[in-house]
C-alpha cells in the first residue's frame, strides 16, 4: 500500500512512518520543518524517508495513486492562548481544512490526529467518546474543530475519515518541551524540575508504539466515520511519573511548583471499550517497562553524552585560574560573615508519618498500594485543598507556609517497589507558630486521605467481633438453662468453640490491623530555629559557595576574553 504520512518528521509520525516502511509499505513524508523546536531534530527523525518539505496550509496534497492518508501534522501544545494562537488556526485547522478536501475529491481514506484535550475538564472518568467535549485550551478547540470539519466533509462529500483522541503520548523522539523529555533532561543535567501546580494531576499516559498500533489498525480496519479513543491503561499523576523516573535512574530530582499552566487539566483517564471491541486494540505496554525500553535507561537520556564529557580538561582550566577560585572563595566568606550578623529567621518543624503495611483480608499477604508511595505524601501534602484547609485550622494565609512544605522517605525504611514505611513531612515558616501547626495538620491530613483501607478493616473486624461475642452469650446461656439432650448439649459446646476461636482470630486481625496496617502520625511537629543559628556554619556555605563561582568564572575565562578582545578590535 502507499500511504502519505503529514508530519512525518515529527515524534508520532516518524515512529508511525518507520513502522509502515518496516512492514513492506510505500511511504511519502510530509512535514513543514516549523521552528516549533530545532527543525535539525526533525530532520533526524526523518532519516530514512522520502519527505517532502510542504506547507500545508498553503498547498494541497497530491494524492495520485495514494492508498491513504495519516494526517498527523499539527501545532501542538496546550499553552496556546495568547499571540502564538494565530499559529495553532493555521496549521491545525486551515491545513487540515485542504488535507480534508484534498482527500474528499480523491476518495481516500483519512485517518486523523485528534486530541483528548477536547474533552477538557472531563465529565466523567474513564471518559468514553460519548463524553460531551468542553475543551479549555485553543489547541483542543483547533483539535475539535478538526474533527467538527472531518465530519461537515463527509456528510457533503462522502469522504471516509477515521479521527483518534490520543492521551498523552510518550517514547522515542519526543519533543523537547514534552513533561517525560523534560524530566529525563533536569536528571541527566542534575538539575531541578519545574512542575505547574501541584503535581497531583494525572494523565493517561500512551507509549507510542501502542499510539502507532492503533492508528495502523483504525487505516486498516475502522469503519467510514469512527471516533476512538487512544489511550494506555496506566494513569498516573506528575509527581509518580517523577518518581518512577528516579527509580529507574537512580537520580533525585528536586522539584519547584509554580502556578498551575492555562488550558491545563486536572485529569485525563480513556476508556478504550470502543477501540478494543472494534478493531481488538488495548494498550500493551506499562508505564514503568514503556520508560525503560529493553531494560535500559528511559526513554529521553542519551547514554554516550555522559561518556564524552571530558572532566581532565575543566580541571586543567580550574587549575590554570587557581586564582579566581581563591578569590571567590575569600570573596564568599566575607560575604557570608556579613550575611551572619544580621538576617531573619526561619523555624523548621517536622512531623513523622507511619504509613501502614496494607495486607489482603486474610492478613498473610502484604499489599503494596498508592498508600505506602512516598509520592502520595508529596502530592497530599502540595495539595491546595489541604494547604487551604490547614490554613484555615491554623488560622493563618497559605502562602505562609505553601512554599515551605517538603516531605521525605526517611532513610532505613525504604522497601522493594518505592514502598516506604516512615515518612517525615516538614514545613519551614518565619513564625514558629505557624510551621508547627502546618506540619502537625499536613501529617493528620496525610494519614487521614490514606487510612481508608485500613480504617474499612478494623470497622468490619469490630463487628464480627461483636457478633461472635453475642453468638458466645447465647451459647452460654442455652447450656446454664440445660434440659438439652447429650448430642444437643455436644453440638452447641462444639459450635462454642469454633465460635470463640473464630472471636480470636478476628482480634488477631483488628489487633494487626490497627497497630501495623493503619497509618498514623509517629511525633508531632516542634518548631526549631534554622537560621542565624551558627555564624561558622554562614560563612562555611557562603564561602563554598563562592569557591563554586570561582571555578565557573575560571571556565568561563578565556571565552570571555576572547569575546572582550574582539570587541576592542572593532
């Protein structure tokens, strides 16, 4: 077959293309190399293939002797208000516009695609396609206005177009402003990472090749006129996705909030009930193995640049400045002397949380849950619900303590899989008052969200240990009154046993239940001074900090110079 592939040199669409060449079939690229992100990425994509540089918001396709089109060009990105949204009309509606009417005078197949960003604010989860769209970015109303044309064009023209809502792509070659790229980039680079918000929203998360897979089957397989979700079966929120990257890489990442993005939603969930009993399509591929490709490192890092970096020469340029590294480090001491007179103070109080030990019913098997995630404290604890409600308990402003919230797995208490039992939540203020009253109301808030499960187990174990106690009672007293037979008497002095065992199995359990698997807060929050606390430990930090100022100053020397002398040369 031969089939023409908009925005071939894109992430879905060069995996989309290299999958149909692999399986013996004609492909033509298509792409407009916009300057979106380095067009020299792109070009790299598209290695291999036969693309044809076209704007299609300008030129129509050629679609002679063409089998089908898979229309995957399109401006994307949900931060699309203001000026940049001329750009997202033109090349996702007016270039979808011609692909739709070029492919309507040709009679091919369209396969297009959509976003499950029309969706927006979704009305229910999983959200199925029968999901009214309310979208709240331009992106999703450019995206549903495609879908809206696709439709106008086959119900006056007859053409046959199939439309997939894809969830939150991810894998090879993504995009550089894309959330797992980004992440993979600040651990590789040993840097912090900027989350929008919380961090406690979630996204339906799709690795590509499952994304390709379905768009290869709704070309082969979908009816004229279908409407599918595309969508993998792990959701998670920002802060787990960050997480399980840190496992994977065995690297921390430290992570700022700053104010949730326009056109953001909280959630994304798919149901693909439609697209698996049509064409037989579900995600295959799990979050943690879809980031960790052939049991390597994940998908975004790039082994070999680490291996080039050549550490002997920085140290020669440090060396041959040893001078501006002394200054720095003078400089900085003085300066950290200074600072050590004076200067407001900071109190820290930490709070610590067991988190239980969830088990299954019979109470031998434990159960590894969001309850005993580190990630779930951290986003329970950034919450702005809780942070509001803790304001309001305190009798305080949340940007009192907002910006000082911090929660760590303590060290000793780290288990298979992430799972931890302790975790300390800590918050730093310049009222004393305050950072102990947040800290103490974060961790209630903590274990009050993640005792559901326990609590339901010891409220079920307290009533059978109540029915048992009446069961033994009656016992009792039908054996007191006596007048029974010996096989009466031998039955109920038999079903007393099994009864009162069954009464202490039962405590066992409740006894199991609230001491190891009910989460609880271990100490209570104190405030402490932390700063202006030891005039050494100021000038130590600043000094070291202008040692590491020196030594970029040192390597930065000779570019600067050299800069400096071509200027006077002019």
């Amino acid at each position: 077959m031969r089939y023409i592939v908009t925005g071939a040199a894109g992430f879905i669409g060069s995996n989309l293309a290299d999958t149909l060449v692999a399986s013996g079939h004609e492909v033509v690229g298509v792409d407009c190399f916009t300057d979106y992100y380095d067009p020299t990425a792109k070009e790299e994509n598209a290695r291999g293939l036969d693309v044809q540089r076209l704007d299609l918001a300008e030129t129509s396709l050629d679609l002679d002797g063409v089998d089908g089109v898979f229309h995957l060009a399109a401006q994307a990105g949900v931060r699309s208000f203001g000026d940049v949204f001329p750009l997202y009309v033109r090349r996702n509606l007016l270039a979808t516009h011609r692909v739709l009417e070029a492919a309507a005078a040709a009679g091919v197949r369209v396969v297009f695609a959509s976003s499950s960003s029309v969706y927006g604010e979704a009305e229910s989860y999983p959200t199925s396609e029968d999901a009214t769209p309310q979208p709240i970015s331009p992106y999703g109303i450019t995206k549903l206005g495609c879908e809206q044309l696709a439709r106008a064009y086959a119900v006056g023209f007859g053409l046959d177009a199939v439309a997939l809502r894809y969830f939150t792509v991810y894998g090879p070659r993504q995009r550089p402003d894309m959330f797992f790229r980004r992440v993979c980039d600040a651990l590789l680079d040993g840097g912090s990472f900027e989350i929008y918000g919380s961090g406690g929203q979630s996204r339906s998360f799709t690795e590509v090749g499952d994304a390709v897979d379905a768009t290869i089957s709704a070309m082969e397989r979908a009816p004229a006129g279908a409407l599918y979700n595309v969508g993998g079966g792990d959701e998670a929120s920002m802060l787990e996705a960050i997480a399980l990257l840190e496992q994977i890489s065995g690297r921390t990442l430290g992570v700022t909030h700053v104010g949730a993005a326009k056109g953001d939603v909280r959630r994304t969930k798919a149901d693909v009930t439609r697209i698996r009993e049509a064409l037989g399509w579900e995600p295959r591929t799990g979050l943690a193995d879809g980031l960790t490709p052939r049991g390597q490192v994940p998908a975004g890092f790039d082994p070999e640049a680490e291996q080039e970096v050549d550490f002997g020469r920085y140290w020669r340029l440090i060396a041959a400045r040893w001078w501006l590294v002394a200054a720095g480090l003078v400089i900085g001491a003085v300066i950290g002397y200074s600072i050590s007179l004076g200067g407001s103070q900071t109190f820290k109080a930490t709070a610590t949380i067991y988190l239980g030990q969830p088990y299954t019913a019979s109470g031998n098997v434990p159960l590894q849950n969001a309850q005993t995630n580190p990630s779930t404290v951290r986003a329970i604890a950034h919450s702005e619900a809780i942070i509001q409600r803790v304001a309001a308990e305190c009798k305080v402003k949340p940007a009192d303590f907002r910006g000082g919230i911090s929660t760590q797995a303590l060290a000793g208490n780290i288990a298979k899989n992430g799972q931890t039992a302790e975790v300390a939540i800590s918050v730093q203020s310049p009222k004393r008052r305050v950072a102990s009253c947040a800290a103490n109301g974060l961790a209630r808030a903590v274990v009050e969200k993640t005792s559901g499960f326990a609590n339901q187990k010891i409220a079920n174990f307290r009533k059978q240990i109540f029915i048992d106690e009446k069961q033994v009672a009656l016992i009792n007293q039908a054996l007191e009154r006596g007048g029974l037979s010996a096989t009466d008497q031998l039955l109920l002095q038999l079903r007393l046993a099994t009864t009162q065992q069954d009464q202490l199995s039962t405590s066992q359990l409740l006894l199991q239940a609230t001491q190891v698997e009910a989460p609880q807060v271990l100490t209570g929050a104190t405030a402490q001074k932390v700063t202006a606390r030891s005039r050494r430990n100021t000038v130590v930090v600043a000094a070291l900090i202008g040692l590491i100022l020196g030594a970029i100053a040192a390597l930065m020397w000779d570019g600067v110079a050299a800069g400096m002398s071509r200027r006077r040369g002019e």
